[in-house]
C-alpha cells in the first residue's frame, strides 16, 4: 500500500501521477473503514481528497498554513500528515479529533470546527507574517456551508489588499 509510505507531506512529492491516483483510493477506504466504525462526516472528507493531496505536494505544510474552513474535510489531511497510525482512534475518547485541531499537529494551523472562519483567520495571518517580514503561504480551504455563514464574505474583500494576499480553494460535496 501506498498510504504506508506516507508519513509526512514531503513522501506525497516523490510520488508518481499514479502512485497518488492510488493513493487517494486508499485514503477514501480509510475513511470509509474508519468512519463506518467509529461515525464522522463522510461525503465532505472523501470531497476532498484530492484537494488535500494537490495542497501538501504543492505547499509546504506545517511551514505554509493550510486552514480548513470545515474540519471534518481533514481526514485525509490527517492521514498524510504523520497521524494515519492513529486514525483508527478518530472521535474517540483519547483519540485524534474529528476537526483539526493545533494540539495535534503542527499542521493544523488552526482549531476548526465547522464553517465560516478560515478566511478570517487566514487574513489575520496573512497580515501577521506581512507586518513580521516572514515568508510563507497562507491557503484557507472552504466549503459551500461557509459561503452562507456570513463571515467569509468581509476577508475575502480585504485579502487582497495585502502584499501576497492569501489564497483559497473551495469543495462542494453534496
């Protein structure tokens, strides 16, 4: 299995075109193994498989910020960013989160549950490593919910206005 030799993103961009079309195949069994057992959001993780797959290979997470508007879309972010042997435990008692959460892995910029605050707190980190002098990208990924939830709407006229701006992807699983 491909997901085996995963450990971090930086395995995601010795892969073939191929080895990651399979990859995301064994990543949707995952989730789909593991979420039969243990419950979690299903239609929104396997929507965004790809998605997350494309990011890590070409962003360079933890040191790039990679926000998921919408946790539950980061299963398989959480697959490929060093916690697939933990998986199992998922929304579990003592076991990793359904959402992404900072405690849990430096590549969870931030602690999301539901919709409508990834480009918010993606503008305020764009402005943070701008007014810092850093360099590094800033991507925030939202789901359709977010688009109803009122608060995208106000960043992502700002984002713009900063020097690199901020970038983001947005999935639609119904």
């Amino acid at each position: 299995m491909i997901l085996d030799k995963v450990n971090s993103p930086e395995d995601l961009k010795r892969l073939s075109l191929e080895e990651l079309l399979l990859l995301a195949e064994e990543i949707r069994s995952e989730i789909i193994r593991v979420t039969a057992q243990n419950g979690g959001h299903l239609a929104s993780s396997l929507g965004a498989v790809e998605l997350v797959l494309a990011l890590h290979r070409v962003f360079d997470s933890p040191r790039d910020r990679i926000l998921f508007d919408v946790g539950h879309q980061a299963y398989a972010h959480k697959l490929v960013t060093g916690r697939k042997d933990r998986f199992h435990t998922l929304r579990k008692e003592g076991g990793i989160s359904g959402f992404t959460k900072v405690s849990e892995s430096p590549h969870d910029a931030i602690t999301a549950g539901h919709a409508s605050t990834s480009l918010a707190n993606a503008l305020g980190m764009v402005l943070a490593r701008d007014l810092m002098g850093e360099d590094y990208h800033v991507v925030a990924v939202i789901g359709d919910g977010a688009l109803t939830g009122g608060w995208p709407s106000p960043p992502s006229t700002r984002s713009g206005s900063s020097k690199r701006g901020c970038s983001s992807s947005s999935t639609t699983t119904r």
